[in-house]
C-alpha cells in the first residue's frame, strides 16, 4: 500500500504543566483524521518529561489505560473525569510502577489505546485531548486533537468470527463479531463491529484495526483456537487477534500501530541512552 493512502497525524507539541517540577510532552500518533459513527480510533503514545521531578506510571499498559489515560473531549465537561480517582487508586493498589526520569522518555508495546469515544459525542469536527492521570486531580494533557465525523463510501461484509471459529453471517454468538472493510476517501480499513447492527436501539462499536488496499479481495481464514484469524489482503496476510482487535503479526503496511510503536520505541531507548550518558559524565565532572 502506499503511504499516500494513510492519513498520519502526529501531535508532539507542547504540554501542560503541572506545577513547575511536574510536566510532559505527550506526542500522539492516530493513523487517520475521521471516524464513522460508533466508532472508537485508535493510536498510541509517547511521554516525555519535561520537568525536573519523576512521574509515575503504570509499568502494565492494560493497568496505564485503566487508571491513567483518558481521551477527554473538548470543552470540557467538569462532571467527566470524577471517576478516574477510583480507577487510579484501582490500579495503585493492584499494579506496579515506575520512575519516567526527568529528559526520558517512554512508549508502551504490546497494546492499541483506544483514543476518543464518539458514539454519544459524533459530529462533523470533534475536538479531544489524550491525558495521563497523576492522582489527586492532576492532569498531563496533549495538545488538542481534531477529528472529522464522516459518512463512508461503501461499507463491505467480510466475515463473522468468534473466538474458535468463523460463522455463518447471522449467527449470533455472545463473543462474536463481525469483520468489515469500510472505505473513505480513498482510504479502506478493516473493522471489529458487533454484530447486533440490526437491533433496534442497539450500541454498535465499530474498533479499526488496520488499513486496507483499496482494491485487493479481503479474504479471512481461521488461524488458531485462541481467537486468532488470518486476513489475507491480495498476497500478504496478517494476523488478527480477535480479543485484543489488534494485528499480531503482518506488513508494515497494515500494521501501521506496531510500525509506528516499534520505530518510536528505538528512537526513545536512543534518545535515552544520550540522555544517562550526558547525566553520567556531568556526575563524574
């Protein structure tokens, strides 16, 4: 595919500071500037302190997205975040955290953060921050992203799957989804959708998972008994997990989160090794 087919925004601005020791650079990488109704985008991202004081976070990406980041939409609704103390506290007393040290920087591996929920909020421009909670009310927020709200070109069936097998379209299964290629403006991407579409009154998410050709026949295939499926996009394929809606494995070309993770991983364990090395040599002066 080519990279021309991709909308990248990338935010690695500025960051709101929490007092004078306390800050951060919060860049965000989403892979695509719309979103459909009932659908909740994707991305991940990289913080950097900026301050003079460590900041503690959730060594377990699936504990940091429970009690620590937040898409919060713009402006802000002061009732929102009154929960997210709990979940803090959830995640302190069962999880394990670390020191960001002042200058470095970190990128979690392994997981796809959900960033914005637009099925209540969804118009033409929706406006959010991503945050990272520090407890006892304190916010580090990215610079504001802008999404559009979009109606698709097309929208086509590809498969249904639950956790041991794909299905009959029509099948109705507790853990069951339906996988569908939704186009756009030139751009195509495979989505996790419940499939309870046809209910009346029913809360249909649609997850993306990667970008598409936009003319290859999608084929899916059942891969293993752990809820995983290969997607074969013309001559390559991919591996689906169907639990975490995320690839495992497959191009670089549809699996855009863990090129992105991957090369900006490298680059902040380069730029944190400068970083120590700079420290250890003004130390031994």
């Amino acid at each position: 595919m080519k990279k021309l087919m991709l909308t990248t925004m990338t935010l690695c601005l500025l960051h709101v500071s929490v007092s004078a020791e306390t800050k951060a650079l919060i860049e965000v990488e989403l892979f695509k500037n719309w979103v459909i109704k009932g659908e909740r985008n994707f991305g991940n991202l990289a913080i950097k302190n900026t301050g003079t004081e460590p900041i503690a976070l959730a060594k377990n990406p699936a504990f940091f997205e429970i009690g620590q980041l937040l898409s919060r939409p713009l402006p802000r609704d002061p009732y929102a975040d009154r929960s997210q103390e709990n979940h803090y506290q959830v995640i302190q007393a069962d999880g394990e955290f670390f020191k960001l040290l002042p200058e470095e920087t970190h990128v979690y591996e392994g997981r796809k953060f959900p960033f914005g929920d637009y099925r209540y909020i969804f118009s033409d421009q929706m406006r959010f921050t991503i945050s990272v909670y520090l407890g006892k009310g304190v916010w580090l927020d990215s610079e504001p992203l802008t999404v559009k709200g979009v109606i698709p070109d097309s929208e086509e069936y590809l498969a249904t799957a639950n956790n041991k097998k794909l299905t009959r379209q029509g099948d109705n299964f507790h853990d069951t989804w339906e996988l569908v290629a939704v186009t756009y403006n030139n751009e195509r991407w495979l989505y996790k959708v419940t499939p309870n579409r046809l209910v009346r009154n029913a809360n249909v998410l649609y997850s993306p998972v990667c970008p598409l050709s936009l003319t290859n026949k999608i084929r899916v295939e059942s891969y293993d008994d752990e809820g995983q499926f290969k997607i074969w996009d013309g001559d390559r394929f991919m591996i689906f997990h169907m639990t975490k809606s995320m690839l495992t494995e497959g191009p670089d070309e549809n699996n855009v989160l863990g090129k992105w993770t991957r090369e900006r991983k490298q680059k902040a364990e380069a730029d944190n090794a400068e970083v120590r090395r700079k420290k250890a040599e003004a130390q031994a002066q």
